[in-house]
C-alpha cells in the first residue's frame, strides 16, 4: 500500500510542483472523506491540482465557476420538461462528479454557495422532492480569494466548519518555478496519463482509516487539545465537536499515510492549523498581543503539553 | 543523588513576620469574641485561623513535587569561570506560584511554574583552587498563598562536585632533554623521520612541514606528519618542574596542553604515579585529571 | 539548625513594592470593610476619609509627599480628641471601632512598605469582626464573608510576584477559604465557650430589647399591641394546641394600686398548686428572644420545668438570670388543669378592692351579683354585661379618668384585652369573687414551612382568672365576649376588621373569610417571611445561640458521659487533625499516577535534558527524537531503541511485559555521554 502511495505522491509532484506538504494534506483530506477549501489567489495551481488528483485517482473531474448571478440549479441540476414523452427528466448538474473543484466559492451568493455545502454535507441531492446521491467517493475541493478582495461574499463561519481543511498553495520557491518554466507544458502530460488506481481502491482506503488505531494516550492528548481550545483565554471560540472527529480523523488518514497504523501525536499536530485554522480564532484581547499573522493553531500546539 | 525532589521530608515551614502579626490580630479577635460571646465573631476568628491552616498545607504543597538536578557541567581551570545547569522541573499537574530559587553566587529569582514546565538556569561562577569543586547548593522557597509563612527546602545535597583542573602556568618550554637545538617542540623532529601522513594545519606547525603539494591542489593547509623510530615521546617528570608543589603542577600541566595540542606522544611520572606515554585523546583527560586531585 | 541560620533568611528575598493598583484595591477593600459601621460612626468621618485617601492617592500618583512624623502625630492627637467630645470615652464598643477606623485611615498615609500593607488588611479583618458586635442577622454574614475573601485575595496580590491574574486569586482565596471551612466548623462546635464573657458581659451589648413589662395598667397607650416584633418561637413535640387553647402564661398580677396591677411578690412560688391527668399534657420547646428580664411564657399551664428556671407566682416561670440573649427551654404544660387550695393571705389579696374608686361601678357588681344564682352565674352575668352593652374593641381608646374601671364600665365603654382584663376583675373582686389578672400572650401564627408557631410582641394579652370553688382558678377571657375574633383568629386578623371598619362580636363565618382572605400576591409574600423567618430562626438557634449549653448538651447526645472543657478540648484537637490529615491527603495526591511507560521516557527526557537537550511540552517523541538526532547524531543507537519502544507501548497499543521490558532496558543503557571537552586554553 505504501508503494501505491509513493506512486500517487511522485505523480502528483511531477505535475504540481513544489507543494509536497499540500499535497500530502490534500491526500489526507480525501482519506478521511473530507472537503477541502484553498484560499489564494488566482493562478496558484488549484484547478491543476484538482485536475491532478483526480486523473491519478481515476476519477471523473468537473469544475464550477462561482460568479454572483449563479443559482443553486446552476450546481445541482435541474428538471427539464421533455416534449418525446411529456415529462420531466432531471439534467444532473456538474456536482454529480467524484472531484469537484469549486472554483472562487466566495464570488457567488450566498444562497449558491448553502446549495454547495449542503450537497457536501449531506453527499446527496433534493431537487422536487427526489434525492439524487451523489457518486462515492465525493470530493470537493473549493477555493477562495483571500477576503480583502472585493466583491466577495465571505463564508460564515457555521459553513467554513464543513471544509475539513484549508491549505493555501502560495507561490512556488525559485527551484519550481524554473522548472515550471522549462519543461513542457504540464496540462498535455496531464492528457496523456493514466489512472493510478482505481475508484475501488481508493474507496478501500478510505474504509482502512477507520481501522488506524487510537490509543487512549492519544485520546489524552486530542482532548487536551479541545479543552484548552475551549477554556484557555487566548482563543475567541473553542474547537466544535465537529472539527474534534475531523482532527480525529485527519490524524488517522495522515497515519495511515506515513504507512503507520496507529495515529501518534504528531500526526495530530502536523494536520492541526489546516484542520482548525479556519474554525477558531484567538479572542480579541489577546491579538493586540499576538503576533495578527499567527495561526492560532500553532499557539494552541505550543500552549498543549504532550507526552 | 542524581536529583533532588521536594517532599514533606525536606521542606520546613515558619510563619513570616507578617504571620506574627496575624496571628497577635488573630488573638485579640478570639478575646473580643469571648468577651462579648458573640458567635459571629467566633466564626470569623475561626474562619481567619482555619483558612491559615488551609494555607499551610497549600504552602507546603507549592513546593511538594518539584524536583532539583544539576544538567552538564565540564571541567574548567583553576582561575576560569565555572558554568553548570541547573535543572528546576515540576513533575506534576499542579501549577505552582511564586517559587523563589536561591542559588548561592546567583541573584535570587522568583517565578511560576505552570504544569510540567522544567527550567534550565545557566549559572556560572569563578572557581579558584584545583580539585573538586562542590557545586553550590540551592534552596527553593515560597511563601504562596497569603505571605504568612514561609516554605523553605532543605538546600539540595545533590553533592554534585565538578572537576577544576590546575591552572596553567605560564609557557615554558619543554624540559630540556626533549628540545634539542630547537627553540621550539614542534621542530624537534628530525626531517627524516617516516612519512606517516597529513594532518590539518595548527598554529605553530613549522612551515618545513606544510605540504604544499595540496595547498597548490586547492585543499587547503596540511601538514605533514612523521612517525619514526626517534619520534619523540615526552615524559613530563615531577622532577623537571621546579617550585613548590602548585607551581610545579600548573607547569605541569601547562605542558601536557601543549603536548595534548600538539599530538606529541606524552606521559606522566609523578612520584607515586606513572603514566605510560600516548597520544590518545583522553590522555589529556587522564593527565589533568590526576593533576586536579594531585 | 544550620538551614534557619544560613544565608536564606525567612525574612530575606525580594519582597515586592506595592503598587498603585495596590493601593486602590487597598482603598476598596477598606471601604468594603468598613460599609456596615457608616451609619454608627460620626458624620466627620466621611469628611477625614475623603482628605486622607486623597491624599494617600496623591502621594502615588501626584508625587506629593508622604506627610512627616509630625504631621501625622497632630493629626492623630485632633482625631483622638475629637474622638473623645463625642463618645465622651475612648473605651467601649462604639469609641474603639471608631477609634480603629481612624487608626487605620491614617496608616494609609504612611504605607510605604509591604508590612504596612498588610497591617492595614489586617486592621481591615478586624474592623470587619466588629461589625459582628452590633448585629449578627444571615445577611450580614455573608456581605461579611465576602468581604474576608476580597481581604484575603488583596493578601494574595500583595505577596503575589506575578499580579495580573486578579480573577484567579480570588478563586484561589475562596477556595482558601472553602478548604478552611470544615475546621473552622468544627472550632465553632467545640472550642470551649465561657458562660458570659471574659470580664462579665460589657453593658453596651444589650439595649433597646422591647418587651412586656411587669405591670399593667390599662389605658396607657401599649406599644406591644403594634409591633410585629417576635416575641418567641415555639416548635411542640404533640399535636399543636387548638387556637383557644393557645394563652402564654406570664406573670400573674394580683396587686391593683392606683390604676395599676402589680405582680404579690408574696405569692407561692411553687411549681405543685395544680392538679392534673398525663394525657392533657404537651410538650414543646420554646425559643424565648431575649428580654432582659426574667419570665419565661410558657403555654397555660405549666407543670414543669428544666434546670435553671424557678417558679414564679402563680405557676409561672422564671429563669434564674436576666435574659440578655435568646434562650431555648423545654417546657410541659397540661392543657386541663385544676388549681389546689389557697390559703387566706392569698385570699384576702385577691379579694382586695381598696383601690377601686368609684361609687357607680360597686353599685353595678352588687345588683349583678344580687341577680345571680352562684358565682359561676356571675361569671356570665358581666360577661353578658359587656356583650349587651355596646362595648367595642378599639386599640386606641379613649383615655380614662379619676375611676378608671368606673369610666371603663360605664362611660367610654371602648378599649382592648387589658380593660377587659382589669375591669372583669375587679367586677368579681366588687362582688366578693377573688379574681386575678393574667398577662402573656395569645395566640400566635403557624409556620408551615419551619414547622413552628411565631408568637409576635403584638400577640400580647391579658385576661383573667377566677376562684371558684368548685374548680379552683379558672381562665376567663372577657375580651373573647367582646371580640370573640380576637381569640380565634389572633391579633393580626381584629387589626384588619379594625381598619375596614368592620363592628366586632357578630360577623358571620362567612364575612369574616371574605375579609380575611388574602390575595395571592400578599400570600406569597406572607409564605415568603415565613420562609425566611424559618431560615434566620435556624440560623439563631443553630448558629447564633449555640452556647456551652448545646455543646454540653451535644456531648451527652454522643454518649459522652461527663461533659466538660477536657473532653471538648481533646475532641476538637483530633477531629480537627484527622481533617486537616484528609485535606492534606486530598491535596498532596499527584493528579495522575503516572503511566510506568511515561515515567521511563521522563527518566529519557530528564537524562537528555541534563546534556542541555530540553524537551519543549508540545513535542512529541518522535518530533524530540529528530531533534535529539539533529543535535547528536552518535546517540542515533541509543535513542531509538527507547523512542521505539514508547512509541510502541503509549501510541501503536502493543502493551505486553517484553515490550515493557524492552523500554526500561532501552532506558537503562541510555546514558548520553557529555560531549568531549573543549580545552580553552588561551
């Protein structure tokens, strides 16, 4: 299993370069069945990535430009009457897709973007009373301009709390970037290559994280965490129950990862800041202290003691 | 004892001076109470006094669980500064408060401890005298909660001794058998003596013996080493050395420094003592080592 | 010891100056303290208070300064002597908590060093004990409480090197306190208390006790009759007695002089004058408020007594010494009851009508009498008398004049129980009946939620009693022909007939509920005084008045079979030891007992930390194993061992005796050597 996944990770950083830790998360992400949200700017890499990742794991890609005049049947589809046999059939929209890259998420309304995340939630869709289930494995992979741009609706934090993670890619070290300059055209490789494993396998795998083990000692420390998310002055808010299982599995995916079937606290701490980052925040007394750019993650690692 | 932790064994307890005085308030409220019979008055004397008692075992407790070690100390010479570690963890979920540390030659200091939390604190003092130095003992103290009384620990007897080596005298060549013609050690050697091979350059390698073969080649100063039938081997006596005893073996070890710096193959004759001559890496050690206890 | 002498000094150590926030909370916690005295202390006080802080705070802040030994003297002479005009004393309760104040306001203008903060909080416990001297109600001694932790929370900031955790310091002094509380409970209970104080109990620390007094004389105006003060709390044992059967037995008055009836200080004083069956007797406890007097009321009639009471006259109580506090007493009282014998003396002053004036009223007692056929006949006949003659209850009557029982009888015809009382008596004495006044209370009101009857000073009552032959002294209550409510719905229920002008003696069962139905609100609120008079009469009787007399009384409930101060004493030092032993055990037990995985790797950590390799509390082992390896590569092959095997046991779950044995093993070789010596010899 280990070498399949070495393979998936040598195809990915052929192709996106320089983004070894967001890749490794990106693979965390969709172990652990989350949804993954990258906020940057444009022309980072997002839609390669995504396209990337679902070329290598065999799965059919579509991509949704949000704008503000979206609707929510511009996402889930909608019912179109058919004169053949006077009906109605439902045209399924472009979330009917295993990877789906949602592109610039905070540029549409908010009602388009509630349709998004309840699809997420839920991995189905209602539309005149029928549910359609949506293909498994489900992956969405959203992204997000940075807030002080404007004509953005920013998400509310209740919907930020779906995203199982938020990584930004930033602009790739002078190495990569050169490369990217010299060798051919990425996007037409990307055409030519192969599958390397299938639907079945990856859903496979997202059965065997369940299995990685947690030891109370880690359970100590997960908790650890949580309470002094919630009790420590420092933070605004403390980590939802939600995000806790996400942590939880997180650490199992990225365990699973490192080829190990127990989840150790640093694999907790490593997948930390993408998974908490963006659903809690440091209280407003203390950020006239703190350093504004910290992740309040990374203060919450530093102020939790682990055996 | 590798460490030293605090425990109901080697703490005392005594009232401060503001404990005195609380306990004189205490008295005359306990005689209004009784005097007027009055029960509220009672209780609160009783509240002021049992909460006193309260303190003590929280007094007491602040301390209870810390534990004292020393951390790296390396042997330094007679007239050098001495640094050593000094280790201060609280091994337990407790916070602590206002835990004043006092190490002889330092500046007292008073901090918290939050749980878990250990602290290094880097002390140095002057050392004078060859031979073991014990390193000084520490005392722990607080008078958390109310500053009524004062909680102190025996101060640790760790015995924690650190090595003080003599110190060097001032240089003077090696006794005269060994020198020959030349003014310096390093010259010493005849030229030629078998090639045995290179070596970095040090300070004070004679110029005849730089390789320059390599330094043209671009690898930097080398040295070339000989290793020969007549390769000098020095044996330090107690009797090439003059003066009274301590300045005898700071010259002594003055030249074992040397010796030492220099890779020359060297030994020790003292009376009682012999050392057969090496070049290994802890014949310093050894050396100085018996010097410093000498 | 060579520890106390060496150069760590208890009082050595930095100590730490006080601050301006010192200082103000200083100030605040003085106020706090001091709050329950303003209204007793002289109105110029306020005016030093204002001039001495402000300038205290200027000191700090303005760099004004600090006021010199002179000033402060002068300033300390004119206090004392203002002091002095007026208290005309510096001695006492009120001139020394006065004195104290002032005392410790002007310490505020030389506090300079920690010690004169803390004597200034101090001061403040003090100033806050003696607040107890003048009222110790539950709600003062909670403000109180709260203020002590505020005290010992400014304690802590003073001696507290790191002060901006304010919030976690008053926690911390109220858990102080709270982890106090159990010794402090049981030194309560069992210290030694002295029967009265030190020095005989100060004269200021009883007055303004109201109360009946012991000589009645009708028309007087009676301030009882209005306050809602109560006068005792009685909890029974039986069934409680019926609302006529509830008259509290006083004293008994049989000298009439000038208007007034006075107690025969020759009267019997023995407990044996009545005759009775066990089964109309009823126990009760009684928690008298105190009086400063003597008498004891106690349900008509009482038959016996507990150590320290005497009988009065006329089977009344007394107890030995002047009530100056509460008293609780167990009484029995028989509910039917006949009197023996008299003997002539007795007679002949109950018989005594030389103080009546008046030649109308004498005539009106002998053509009743004349009318009737037995004394019993005669009873009815006056009490007829009043029924029929528009006598009316009133609580304010008209005043009487020269013949108060002749203008009572005849003319203003309008008064209350004691009129009733002493005209009722002196008809039967005009007609050669002895007759005798009683006075105590009547009546009382139920409380549902404390389970006891409140008799309040308003309940207070007289009526009277008559010799009869046949029956011995026999209760007459002439107010009851008048107003018969008075009886049978007390005191509170002929107030409010009174004010809705409602005419007493013939209401209808049925006007009467109408009347006294309450509405919901004043119900609740009715229930609410209840409730809470349940609650302060625990809080006195459990709190407040416990006395030598419940610790004895405690010990011989234990079993203790002599009760004295030794006994006390060794009970106290061993319950308080073996408590303060529990809380020690409590508090000295370490949080968690270490896992013996994670306390070998602390034995790795502690070795590693000793070669100046300190594991940060956020790091994991194989994150600090990395580094570890970063910084020395050559302790590769010991640190893995001891990394894998923890890793192995604390996170991969495989918990079995070869992989402990492994990590110890693997902790045992770890011996990072220091690394090689750096000779500086230059």
């Amino acid at each position: 299993m280990n070498t399949r996944f070495n393979e998936i990770r040598k195809f990915l950083n052929e192709i996106v370069l320089g983004k070894e830790k967001q890749i490794e998360l990106c693979l965390c992400c969709i172990l652990a069945r989350g949804h993954l949200l990258i906020e940057d700017l444009p022309g980072m890499g997002k839609t390669l990535l995504a396209h990337t990742l679902a070329t290598a794991l065999g799965l059919d890609f579509s991509r949704i430009q949000f704008t503000s005049d979206m609707l929510p049947a511009d996402i889930t589809g909608v019912s179109v009457f058919e004169t053949a046999d006077s009906s109605f059939r439902f045209h399924k929209g472009p979330i009917f897709s295993s990877v789906v890259l949602a592109d610039e998420i905070n540029r549409a309304s908010p009602k388009a973007q509630s349709a998004l995340l309840e699809a997420m939630e839920e991995r189905q869709v209602s539309v005149e009373g029928e549910t359609y289930a949506l293909p498994e494995p489900f992956f969405v992979i959203a992204t997000q301009n940075p807030l002080e741009q404007t004509g953005t609706f920013p998400l509310p934090e209740s919907q930020l709390d779906r995203f199982f993670m938020r990584i930004s890619l930033g602009y790739p070290d002078r190495k990569s970037e050169r490369l990217l300059m010299e060798k051919e055209d990425r996007r037409e490789f990307l055409a030519k290559a192969e599958p390397i494993i299938s639907r079945t396998e990856l859903i496979g795998w997202q059965q065997k994280v369940k299995l990685v083990k947690t030891r109370p000692a880690l359970l100590d420390y997960v908790q650890d965490l949580i309470e002094q998310s919630r009790n420590s002055p420092e933070f605004s808010n403390g980590i939802s129950p939600r995000a806790a299982l996400d942590l939880l599995n997180g650490g199992r995916a990225w365990a699973l990862l490192a080829g190990r079937e127990y989840v150790m606290p640093e694999d907790i701490q490593d997948i930390l800041p993408a998974t908490i980052g963006h659903r809690f925040s440091l209280s407003m007394e203390q950020e006239g202290h703190v350093n504004i750019g910290l992740n309040p993650a990374h203060r919450l690692l530093e102020i939790t003691p682990v055996q | 004892m590798e460490e030293y932790c605090l425990s109901r064994k080697n703490l005392y307890m005594l009232p401060t001076r503001h404990g005195f005085i609380f306990s004189i308030v205490l008295l005359a409220m306990l005689l209004v109470a009784v005097n007027y019979n009055n029960s509220l008055a009672y209780l609160m004397s009783f509240t002021l006094f049992s909460t006193v008692l309260a303190s003590m075992l929280y007094t007491q407790r602040n301390l209870d669980g810390l534990c004292i070690s020393y951390g790296d100390c390396r042997p330094v010479f007679a007239g050098k500064t001495l640094t050593y570690t000094l280790i201060l963890s609280n091994r337990t979920k407790r916070d602590r408060f206002d835990i004043g540390i006092e190490i002889k030659g330092e500046q007292s200091r008073r901090r918290d401890f939050s749980a878990y939390e250990s602290l290094n604190i880097e002390c140095s003092t002057t050392v004078k005298e060859r031979g073991w130095y014990p390193l000084p003992p520490v005392q722990v103290n607080t008078r958390f909660p109310l500053g009524l009384l004062f909680s102190w620990c025996k101060p640790a007897e760790l015995e924690r001794k650190s090595l003080v080596y003599p110190a060097p005298a001032e240089w003077q060549d090696f006794p005269a058998r060994y020198t020959g013609n030349s003014a310096k050690p390093g010259q010493s050697r005849s030229n030629n003596d078998d090639f045995s091979g290179l070596r970095q350059f040090r300070n004070g390698d004679s110029p005849q013996h730089i390789d320059w073969k390599t330094y043209a080649r671009g690898k930097g100063l080398h040295s070339k080493e000989f290793h020969g039938g007549d390769m000098p081997q020095m044996i330090f006596s107690w009797d090439d050395a003059h003066g009274d005893k301590e300045q005898r073996i700071s010259l002594l070890t003055r030249w074992i420094i040397e010796a030492g710096a220099q890779g020359i193959r060297f030994g020790l004759d003292m009376p009682g003592y012999k050392l057969e001559p090496s070049n290994d890496e802890r014949q310093v050690t050894k050396c100085l080592n018996f010097l410093a206890l000498y | 010891m060579s520890f106390l002498t060496n150069k760590f000094h208890i009082s050595s150590g930095q100590e730490l100056p006080p601050d301006r926030q010192a200082l103000l909370s200083l100030i605040c916690a003085f106020f706090l303290s001091i709050s329950p005295h303003t209204g007793r202390l002289p109105a110029w006080f306020a005016l030093l208070a204002i001039v001495v802080l402000t300038w205290r705070y200027k000191i700090i802040t303005a760099n004004v300064h600090q006021p010199g030994r002179f000033v402060r003297i002068s300033i300390l002479i004119i206090v004392i002597f203002l002091l002095f005009l007026h208290y005309q004393t510096l001695l006492g309760r009120d001139a020394g908590v006065a004195m104290l104040i002032a005392l410790t306001m002007l310490k505020f203008l030389e506090l300079k060093s920690l010690r004169d903060y803390m004597l200034v909080v101090f001061l403040c416990l003090f100033i806050v004990m003696t607040s107890f001297l003048y009222s110790q109600s539950l709600w003062l001694g909670f403000y109180l409480l709260a203020v002590v932790i505020i005290l010992f929370t400014v304690m802590m900031y003073l001696n507290h090197r790191d002060r901006s955790d304010l919030l976690g310091m008053l926690k911390r002094a109220a858990s102080l306190v709270l982890v106090g509380l159990p010794v402090a409970i049981l030194l309560f209970v069992l210290f030694p208390r002295l029967q009265g104080g030190l020095f005989g109990l100060p004269g200021d620390s009883h007055s303004g006790l109201t109360g009946m007094s012991d000589t009645m004389k009708p028309g007087t105006i009676n301030e009882l009759n209005l306050s809602e003060k109560i006068a005792f709390r009685v909890e029974f044992l039986a069934p409680l007695p019926t609302a006529q059967q509830r008259y509290w037995r006083g004293l008994v008055l049989e000298n009439y002089q000038q208007g007034t009836w006075k107690e025969n200080k020759d009267g019997k004083s023995t407990g044996s004058l009545v005759k009775y069956s066990d089964n109309d007797v009823i126990e009760y406890t009684i928690l008298q408020e105190a009086t400063n007097k003597k008498w004891i009321f106690a349900l008509d009639i009482p038959i016996s007594k507990r150590a320290g009471l005497r009988w009065g006259s006329g089977q009344t109580l007394r107890s030995d010494s002047v009530m100056h506090e509460r008293q609780q007493n167990h009484i029995k009282s028989a509910l039917v009851y006949k009197f023996i014998d008299m003997s002539e003396s007795e007679l002949a002053i109950n018989m005594d009508v030389s103080a009546v004036t008046g030649e109308r009223v004498t005539e009106l007692a002998k053509h009743l009498y004349r009318q009737s056929a037995s004394d019993r006949d005669y009873i009815n006949k006056v009490l007829a008398y009043y029924r029929n003659n528009d006598f009316i209850y009133n609580l304010q009557p008209p005043l009487l004049g020269e013949h108060p029982i002749e203008n009572f009888m005849l003319d203003t015809r309008a008064g209350y129980c004691e009129h009733y009382a002493s005209s009722f008596t002196m008809m039967m004495r005009l007609a050669g009946v002895p007759a005798r006044v009683v006075i105590g209370y009547q009546g009382g009101e139920w409380n549902e939620q404390g389970n006891y009857l409140i008799v309040r000073q308003s309940d207070a009552h007289a009526w009277s009693e008559v010799w009869l032959d046949e029956s011995g002294w026999v209760r007459i209550d002439p107010t009851s022909a008048v107003a018969p409510e008075r009886i049978e719905y007390g005191i509170s229920a002929i107030r409010q007939l009174i004010e809705q002008g409602q005419e007493l003696g013939n209401l209808s069962q049925q006007q009467l509920q109408t009347v006294l139905t309450l509405s919901i609100l004043s119900r609740s609120l009715k229930n609410f005084k209840l409730f809470w008079d349940g609650v302060n009469t625990r809080w006195y009787k459990w709190v407040i008045g416990f006395g030598s007399k419940n610790q004895i009384s405690m010990l011989k409930w234990f079993g203790f079979k002599q009760a004295n101060v030794r006994i006390l004493i060794i009970l106290l030092v061993a319950l308080v030891s073996l408590v303060v032993i529990i809380q020690a055990w409590i508090l000295f037990r370490r949080k968690k007992v270490l896992d013996p995985a994670v306390r070998q790797y602390q034995i790795y950590c502690q070795r590693l930390s000793r070669i100046g390799i300190v594991r940060s509390n956020s790091e994991g082992p194989r994150a600090f194993a990395r580094r570890v390896l970063l910084l020395r590569p050559d302790l590769r092959e010991l640190v893995l061992p001891v990394v894998e095997a923890y890793i192995a046991i604390q996170y991969a779950g495989k918990i079995s005796n070869e992989q402990h044995q492994k990590l110890i093993r693997a902790v045992r070789n770890f011996k990072p050597g220091r690394r090689k010596i750096a000779l500086n010899n230059s």
